[in-house]
C-alpha cells in the first residue's frame, strides 16, 4: 500500500509555521496543527518568478501533454529508477506546482514518501484536492524550512531559472538532502537565446552546462550525469528563438499562449524526442532546448 496514504507522521520534526509555536504533525487527512488540519503547510510566498497566471497558462494550454514536459518527466524518472529508491526513502519535488510529476512519482516509487513543495498557493491547494495523501508545502526555496539531511531525492524540474539567487538555492537542497543524497535537476539551455518568451515566463537566465555544473559543484555537490534533452529538435528551437529575439518579440500573454500551444502539437518535436528517449538516453548530449543533470550530496 501507497505509504502517501497510510503514514501517519514523517520521519522528521516539521517546524512551527510563522504564526505558530506548535510543531505540525503529518496524518492521514493533512497537517494537525492548533487542533485544526491544514491541506497544505504555508511557510512563505515568493513570486518574483513564478505565479498563479502563468501556472494556469500552462495547465489551459497544455496540460501534462507537451512533448517536452513529457521527456522531461520521463527523463526524471529513469534517474531516479537508477538510484533504485529504497522504500523508506523521501522524495521531495520542488516547483511541483500542477502535480503532474507528483503523480508519475507515486505511480512509479509507490513504497516511498513523495512530498511537493512550491512558491504558488493556490496551485498546491488544488494540487491537495487532487492528491490527497501527499505532503505539500509552500515556501521560497531561498528560505527553506525543512530541516537539514532530510531528503533522500530532491526533483527540481526547470526551477532554478525562476529563482533569483539560484546558487542559495542550490546549497539550500544540498544541505536539504541527507548524506549520498540525490538531486535531479533540470534547466533551459543557451543563455544567449534569451528572448521577450523568457522574460514573459519569468526566466532570470537559461544556462550552458558548463554554468550548472560549476554552480552544482559550489554548492557541495558532484555532478555524475548531465546531458541535454531535445537534441534533434534544437535546430528548429535555435530558429523560433533567434526570430523572436532579433525580429518580433512577444509582448503579450496571448502569443506566449499560442506559441507554447503550437509547439505543444508539433508531430516533429514528439517524434525526435521519443526517438532521443529510447535511442540516445544513455549519452550525454552535447546540445539540445533544455539541461539535465545528476548531483550527489558527498
């Protein structure tokens, strides 16, 4: 049985909330806390990169079906299949925001404890109606209060570009996840395709991997795998950016929409990326739309 269903506390002490003095506990029906139970435990709020509007941009465009959100979720969870989970362990996903990953997750790794962090509350309320069982938390990763060696897996799926002061970050999970503890990350690629599309989705950067790793490295951890995804379809990728960079920005939510929705149905971008998944998932990719990447706690 799901132990997201049946636990009745987590294996670590959860701290008050800002209001609070009381320790919450975990149970079946949500966080007890004061005498009352919460869906999700609200920590702090930050959405200088990200908001409600563009998680619900997302969700109404696409849904769980854009080919490259798709390869991504596949992607993370070959990684951790690798690791081969034990079914005591933690896995958190940071930037869990419309549960789609979380759902792959406890569908996959079954025997562990799946938890969601975000910075978006009413993405991670609803993301409560929907899967109820599964620990949440809201809270700026900058100022993460879960406690220190905690976690076994940290997932953070195209996060780190959304967060200001991404090295912070990066040694907040460290010191988040316990000794020999993983972290699965992933970010857009290419920083000089920086374009009007980034600013609108709230990007600070997109990254070389050369970039990631040595922000990983400084922040404790060693890199054991790194590759790229969308390999095959980057040419095209490189075209779409450099036109909307040099020639006709986006300057409205509107086209953002119908780019994100065009590209969602492109028969090309699914079948080069299901080809990549099965024929070059072993490789590391020297180029491609986004960067993967492996990191383990010393």
């Amino acid at each position: 049985m799901n132990k997201n269903n049946t636990l009745t506390n987590l294996p670590f002490v959860l701290p008050p909330l800002p209001q609070s003095l009381e320790n919450p506990i975990w149970c079946e029906q949500g966080f007890m806390l004061d005498g009352k139970i919460y869906s999700v435990l609200e920590y702090s709020e930050n959405i200088a990169g990200w908001s409600e509007e563009l998680t619900r941009l997302h969700e109404e465009t696409t849904a769980d079906e854009h080919p490259i959100d798709v390869a991504s979720r596949k992607n993370a969870i070959e990684q951790i299949k690798k690791l081969s989970p034990k079914p005591e362990d933690l896995i958190l996903e940071v930037g869990c925001s419309s549960g789609f990953l979380i759902k792959e997750l406890k569908e996959n790794f079954p025997q562990t404890i799946v938890l969601g962090a975000d910075v978006v509350k009413d993405a991670l309320h609803r993301l409560a109606h929907k899967s109820p069982g599964t620990p949440l938390f809201l809270f700026d990763l900058t100022q993460c209060p879960l406690p220190e060696a905690s976690m076994d897996i940290v997932v953070a799926l195209n996060v780190l570009e959304h967060i200001e002061d991404d090295v912070l970050a990066l040694k907040k999970i460290y010191h988040l996840l316990k000794p020999g503890g993983k972290l699965i990350i992933e970010v857009p690629a290419s920083p000089w395709l920086y374009d009007s599309f980034d600013a609108a989705l709230h990007h600070f950067r997109r990254y070389t991997a050369k970039d990631l790793i040595k922000k990983m490295q400084s922040a404790g951890f060693v890199v054991t795998h790194w590759s790229h995804l969308g390999f095959f379809a980057y040419p095209a990728f490189l075209l779409v950016k450099l036109v909307s960079k040099y020639i006709k920005p986006y300057t409205d939510k509107a086209r953002v929409k119908k780019q994100i929705a065009h590209s969602a149905n492109s028969k090309l971008l699914n079948l080069s990326l299901q080809f990549e998944g099965v024929r070059l998932n072993h490789f590391s990719l020297p180029f491609g739309i986004r960067i993967v990447a492996v990191g383990s706690k010393k």
